[in-house]
C-alpha cells in the first residue's frame, strides 16, 4: 500500500518544496498540500490541496481520515524575527500545531511524524564554533523557546508513547524558488535578488556575522533521507544538529561580486543582529552523518552560482 503524506504549512519557503519533491517520490495522489489559504496558487494547482489550520485539531483529524494519511510533516510555524513581533501568537502557533500532530500520533491515528527545529535552540550562552549535539540551550528568543520546549515533547512523546518522531535542527535556508518567511537569515535569500535586481544591497546585520546556512536542496535531502531511515536508525528523538557550510555577510557579497563585478553591499544592522548574535556561527553535525549518512553538498560558491543563474532565468 502507497504512504500517504500530509504536509501542514506546505506553502511556506521550504514546504513548497519539500511537497514537490515528496511527490516526485511517492506519487503525486500520495501527497497531500494544505495550509491556511490559497496564496501559493501554483502549489494549489499543482496536486491535492486542502485548507487546514494548523491550530485546529478536528480539522487536521479529519483531513487524515478522509485521505487515510500515514505520515505529517508539521511546517507551520512564525519564524523568529516575526515571533519578536508577536510572541504570544507565535508560542500559540508553534506549540498547539505540535501537540495536535503528538497527540496524533500518539492515538495511532498516523504513524510517523516530522517536526523541524532550528539553531535558534541555541543561545549566548552556547558555545558559537562546532556548536555539539548536546549543549546549553538558552535560546532569547520565542521561536526559539518554542523550538526548544517543542524538542522537549518530541523526545516525551517517543520515550513514553512510542511515537516515531524526527527533527532536524535547520540553520539558514537559501532558495531561489520561495521567499522568506520572516526570519533572521533572511538577507542570505534577499540578497541575490537586489544584486540582479539594484546590484546593491542594504544588510541588516553586520559584515563579519557568521551564521550557519544551507541551500534548500541540501535542505529537503536531509529531510527526505532522515524521514525514510530505518528506526533503529534514528537515535536522536529530540533534534538532529544539521550543518551545511558558514559564512558571513561579508564572504556571501564576496561570493556575488565574483559574478557580479559591480554589486555593492552596505551594512545597517537591526533588531535581527541581536537575535543573530545570540546564535551558533558553525555546527558539528556529526550525529546525523553517523546514524544516517548525512552529506551536503553545495559550497558558498556553489550556492551563488545556482542562485543567480536560476534567479536571471526566472525574471526572463
């Protein structure tokens, strides 16, 4: 019998895309889109799409008895520079959508769950280079107490329930495809599109701010290959650290001017540098390329070069 996948937030940066390549695997009638309106169009028609807010428990159980669905993937969420703009909507969200999916799961009405998580775990208090598995968490933000209290329950709810439930700590996601959706890594996508655009750009953190990124092809690779592990495989419950490469404003304008010769950057650092300032600069993800093989694969250069080339086709 074919999985049946429900993706909650699927019009958001990455779970557009993750519904795109989940159905270029299982079949396009096995993947199930859903979110709370229909702004993504192209999503909308590009398969079956049900409205589902993520808060609404009923309707999340009805949608998985009606389309008999084996595994959730939870991608709604507020990010964090949104969630400094509405904390309380943004605890509401990111926790009630959780424990719908927990509670599911738990009732054995889906099998398996995935949950993504964030660097934004981490905190001042963290240590900033190859930042471990295992570590203080003292996160200042409330995506990322969200995050960390999310990662909390996952590993409750595996220990006591039996749920089969699994996290990647995502850090900064670079796409062509999908804007932003109000995070502190934003500048890393926005960037691109001023240099072709204006061939200038106004960042809003400063040059030597190193963060870690990834490009969202790495990005739904790690996920898809985390998701179709074996169990016994998987023997973080909480949230797997996941690492592409590090760079700064500075190296990524660096990066464009090889491409762009005449592209100029300026730096005028917003409530975002705080946030960005209490975070990892670099990840050792070594447990997840342990226990289940993980690899990346683009570099800074490798990023820049599929970025505007795509981006330049795009506008055409």
């Amino acid at each position: 019998m074919s999985k049946k996948i429900l993706i909650i937030g699927a019009g958001g940066q990455i779970g557009s895309e993750l519904t795109y390549k989940l159905r270029s695997i299982y079949g396009q009638q096995n993947v199930i889109a859903s979110d709370l309106n229909y702004n993504n169009l192209e999503l909308v028609n590009s398969g079956t799409f049900e409205i589902i807010d993520a808060m609404d428990y009923a309707s999340i159980k009805i949608c998985c008895e009606k389309h008999d669905i084996d595994t959730i993937y939870l991608m709604a969420a507020i990010l964090s520079a949104t969630g400094e703009k509405y904390p309380m909507k943004a605890w509401d969200l990111n926790m009630q959508s959780l424990f719908h999916i927990l509670n599911l799961a738990k009732a054995k009405a889906i099998k398996k769950v995935f949950w993504p998580s964030s660097i934004a775990v981490f905190g001042p208090t963290t240590p900033t280079e190859n930042t471990p598995q295992h570590t203080t968490m003292e996160p200042t933000t409330v995506y990322g107490i969200t995050k960390q209290v999310g990662e909390r329950w996952c590993e409750y709810y595996h220990e006591k329930y039996g749920v089969d439930v699994r996290s990647l700590r995502y850090p900064g996601i670079i796409s062509w495809k999908t804007l932003p959706g109000g995070g502190t890594t934003d500048y890393a996508v926005e960037i691109y599109h001023e240099a072709i655009k204006h061939k200038k750009y106004e960042c809003f953190l400063s040059e030597n701010t190193a963060l870690p990124m990834m490009y969202m092809e790495d990005a739904i690779k790690a996920t898809v290959n985390l998701m179709s592990a074996d169990a016994e495989k998987v023997k973080i419950r909480s949230s797997y650290n996941l690492s592409g490469i590090s760079f700064t404003p500075k190296q990524i304008a660096a990066s464009i001017k090889k491409q762009i010769p005449e592209f100029e950057i300026s730096y005028k650092p917003d409530f975002r540098q705080d946030i960005a300032n209490s975070w990892p600069s670099s990840i050792d993800d070594t447990k997840a390329r342990k226990d289940w093989d993980w690899k990346h694969q683009f570099d800074l250069d490798g990023i820049t070069k599929d970025m505007l080339s795509n981006l330049v086709s795009k506008t055409k």
